[in-house]
C-alpha cells in the first residue's frame, strides 16, 4: 500500500503537479492514518483530484476527460438513458469510429461496460474523469434534454423520408422534437444569442454563437436533415414547402421561466437549407445605461445629450454591436408618463411598457419615411427610428430634430466621425447636420473576461505599445483570458460595450458646413475630449475587464 503511495507520488512530482517537499509532507501523513495518498495531496490543498487522475490516465493508457475543456456531444448523450448514466456516473462524451466514449469515475466497472454495449450496440471506450464532475455534467447535460433512445436513432434514415404532411402532425414523443428541443434548450442554458443549423456534405452542424463568438456544439447525420429543418421552420410557422427561396419568421416559447422569442431565418445552400435562429430574451435585457459598461466620462457625454429637448441623437456600429440596447437604454431613462414616445422598428425585438412601437411593414407600404411623417402629426416629444437606410428617411429625421423632437436612430459607420460625413453623403445638407445632430454614439461589444479565471500579468513593453497603448502611461499589468467550467473553457463571459461619444460642438459643425473629411472631424473631437474606439476599449484592458486580444479582435 506504502509502495504504490509512492510510486502515485513519483509519478505526481515528475509530472510537476506536486514538490518534492509537499510529497514528503504527504507521505508522512499517509503513513500515519493511512489515507490514500491521492486524498491526504487533496485534503492539503497540495493538487486537485481532476490534476491527480490525469496522471493515472496516462500511466494505465486510458483518456482523461476535463469537461471544462471537452463537451459531450449530443449525439453520444441520445443513445445513453439518464438512469444508467445516474447508476454507473457516468457521461457519455462522443461516437467516434462506431465506438462510444464514456467518462467513468470507475473505467474498471466491468458490469457499467457490458450494460453500455448491450443497450447502445457500440464499442465501449473507457475514459476516467472524477465523480464531481462526472455527475456535474450529467446534471447539466441531460436536464435540457429529453433522451432519443437507441430506437430513435436506428430510425435516422425514416426521417430523411418523412411525408411533408406528416412532419406537421409529430408529436412531442417524436425523436426528431427530441433532438430540436435539446438544441434550443442547450442554447439557452449556455448563454447562446443564434443557433447556426447548417447541412454539409455528409452530415449536419450545429453552431452557438456565444459571447460574440461561434461554437460548434455538435453534428448530427445527414439523415436527420430534412426532419429537423423541417421542425423549425413549422415552429416559426413557414412555409415547409418551399425550400428554394429564404423565409423568415419567429416563435416564443417559455424556457426555464423565461419567455423567450426566436427570429428565425432560412436560407438555401448547395447542400441544404441553412437555419439561423436568433434568441431575443425578452425578460432579460440590459435596460440600465450602467449595465453597458461605459466608462464613467463617456457615460456623462451621451447622458447630457439625450436629456436635451430636441435634437438627433445616432448610434452608429456593425449589425450586432448593441445599438438597439443602447438606444433602448437611453429610451428606459426618458420614459415617463409626461412624454409622449414612438419608435419605427424593423422588427420590435423586445416591448417596452409605456412605448409606442410600430412595426414596420414593407409589403403593406409602412416604411421608416412613411411612418415618421405619420409620426409627426401625432405630436411626439420622443422619436426612436430603428435604422436611417435611405435619403427620405435621413431628411425627414433631420428635419424632425430641428422642429423641436429628440430623434434618436441608428446608422451604419465605422466610427463617430463617419456618420457626419455619411449623412451628407445620402443628400442631406451639410447645415441641417450641423444644427440638428448633437451626439453620436459609436459602439463595439467586446467579452467581458471571466471574473472566476482571469489571469494577472505583465506583459512585454513592445506588446502594450503594439495593442496601442502610449509609451508615456503603460499600464503596470493586465489581465488575460485562462479557461474554467464557468466559461466553458474560453477565458470569457458575458459581454461589455466599447464606447466613443462625439458631441457636435461649434467647432465639428462649422467643418461639417465645410465638408471636412472623416479623419479631420475625428481628429477635432479627439482634441475635444473624446476618446476613440481604440482608446476606451484599451481603458478596459486596463481595468482588467477585458483582454488585449479581444480589443485586437473587435477593433482595427
């Protein structure tokens, strides 16, 4: 028993897991209780179990499995029932080359085995991870999910030939429902904004995009295509039928207590129809200004120019970089019963009480143009126009902003500056911008690093003056992403906005009268306190809210 305490020490300090020091403190204890030694290195805080049985693993040939870093894929999770993965703990991980993965707390459980090839059909490789997390995962994993039994599956090639009729008529028990429902319930339990369903050559992958960014969370066979598909587009009630043309539209379904709508959108590919489903939580949306993460100065800025009376207000950035949660922020602040609000929006993504919003509607004439003159003779104080996109919409906000509204809209520019110049570019007069735009708002959002994993250090002075720093206040250290469970293993979680608010001065406006360029208007604002995309998310860095990297991938 001594020996093999040992020999596991050895191992654990050639691997650099332990000293030589903590194992001779370990040994000690474990000769006099006779504790096994794994359990006196983790009851000293000396290793953790996860980092004690990667050593094992490798020493008997087996994978160790780390769910901070590997997901189990949905796939290998259908053909493994919840109460065998409860009975054994266990967690089915992956299907590969016809044989199952499974992480075991006990990979030597020869009963667990047999049981898994008799009920799945597959091969059985053992994998090792520890009981905490084995059970952790099977929490997670199978509470969104209602299991597709190995029949189900075997039924694969059915469901590519599966009548259009009878697709509308599947009921809850069907597998292909099954498998839609853990896709939509996996995506919002990880905090997914789009699902991405995207048929390939042979099978079909599924995407996340979490946090700004795309996952791929599994893939599913090719057989499954035109059922699932099919599934989606009758929850968004489409048109099944027709798979040559993209349609569009929505659902709400109520998940975990949330009501949640799904904008939904297809598309034809050379292997399929692609679907993308967006999540709008619309119990959950960031409302507070405080919540956006503005820096305090650029947060005085934009604050002082929506409480004004009149004037337009534009939020300009790349489709989703928040505008519309900004402007619904700013809208949240100026609801009060003693102002009258109307909003033009294309959709209404999320409903605001107290807000009159209208939905646009092209097919029966109601465009952004149309609806803003109709606005205007409903005495307004507060007009919100979802996104300026041509000339009549333009002038007619414009000249809204001069007769007494506040106009807050959005636009799509790279930077504050632009907008100026891509107003005038659209046929309005350079004076009516002048006099009537006050503030605009040039955002990005960037991942927030994950408060549980986030990793202090001091990098290179070449690196911090490459990311944009100046040479004069480098920052003494910064922080950067690791990776834990919390996050899933990517450094990140959530999101926060990077800010530039140009307010329209005397100065910007007379270059505007004069059309000056982009470059030479930004450079004034700069001069007048503002600070670039650049310079605010570097701020963040700072404050160790955000990365380098991640202000590199967001911001040229």
């Amino acid at each position: 028993m001594a020996e093999a305490g040992e020999r596991l020490g050895m191992l654990l300090m050639r691997a650099g897991i332990i000293t030589e020091r903590q194992l001779t403190d370990a040994l000690e204890i474990h000769k006099v209780t006779g504790s096994p030694l794994g359990k006196v290195l983790v009851d000293l805080g000396y290793a953790t179990q996860g980092g004690i049985l990667s050593v094992m693993a490798k020493q008997i040939g087996i994978p160790y499995i780390n769910f901070a870093e590997q997901r189990p894929d949905a796939n290998a999770i259908a053909v493994v029932p919840r109460d065998l993965a409860v009975r054994y703990t266990l967690m089915p991980m992956e299907i590969a080359d016809d044989r199952l993965v499974v992480a075991m707390a006990d990979p030597q459980n020869v009963l667990a085995l047999d049981d898994l090839r008799i009920i799945t059909g597959y091969e059985v490789q053992p994998a090792i991870s520890t009981k905490d997390d084995i059970v952790a995962a099977v929490e997670e994993y199978y509470k969104v999910a209602t299991t597709i039994s190995d029949d189900d599956l075997a039924d694969g090639d059915d469901l590519s030939e599966m009548l259009l009729e009878n697709l509308t008529e599947v009921t809850d028990d069907a597998p292909v429902v099954k498998l839609v429902n853990f896709i939509i319930n996996k995506a919002v339990t990880d905090r997914a904004s789009d699902i991405h369903i995207e048929p390939q050559e042979k099978d079909l992958r599924v995407r996340y995009r979490v946090d700004g960014v795309l996952h791929e969370m599994m893939r599913s066979p090719k057989s499954t295509q035109q059922a699932m598909i099919s599934r989606f587009k009758i929850m968004a009630d489409m048109d099944i039928a027709e798979n040559r043309k993209p349609q569009d539209g929505h659902t709400e379904l109520t998940i975990g207590g949330h009501k949640l709508d799904f904008r939904v959108s297809t598309l034809p590919t050379v292997y399929g129809e692609r679907v993308v489903l967006r999540i709008l939580r619309k119990d959950n949306i960031l409302l507070r200004l405080e919540d956006l993460g503005f820096l305090p100065e650029a947060l005085g800025r934009f604050e002082s120019s929506f409480r004004k009376p009149y004037g337009a207000i534009l939020v300009t950035g790349p489709t989703g970089s928040g505008k519309s949660t900004s402007l619904y922020a700013a809208i949240n602040v100026l609801n009060d019963p003693g102002r009258h609000i109307l909003t033009a929006e294309d959709p209404v993504e999320y409903r605001l009480p107290g807000v009159n919003q209208i939905q646009m509607n092209s097919k029966a004439g109601l465009t952004f143009a149309r609806a803003l003159r109709s606005f205007l003779r409903c005495s307004p104080d507060i007009i919100l126009v979802g996104e300026i996109r041509d000339q009549e919409t333009a002038k007619i906000a414009i000249e809204s902003a001069l007769t007494g509204h506040l106009v807050l809209s959005t636009l799509h520019t790279n930077d504050a500056a632009g907008a100026i110049t891509r107003l005038t570019e659209m046929g309005v007069e350079p004076f009516l911008v002048a006099s009537s735009v006050d503030c605009v708002l040039a955002q990005r959002l960037a991942r927030r690093l994950c408060p549980d994993c986030k990793e202090e250090y001091v990098p290179p002075k070449q690196v911090m003056l490459d990311a944009g720093f100046p040479e004069d206040a480098l920052p003494e250290k910064l922080w950067r992403a690791v990776g834990c469970k919390k996050c899933g293993g990517t450094g990140y979680r959530g999101r926060l906005g990077v800010h530039e608010v140009m307010l329209v001065s005397e100065e910007i406006g007379e270059l505007c009268v004069k059309e000056a360029t982009a470059e030479v208007i930004a450079a004034m604002a700069v001069e007048q306190g503002m600070l670039t995309l650049k310079m605010d998310g570097l701020e963040k860095c700072r404050q160790g809210r955000t990365s380098i990297e991640e202000i590199a991938r967001v911001i040229v």
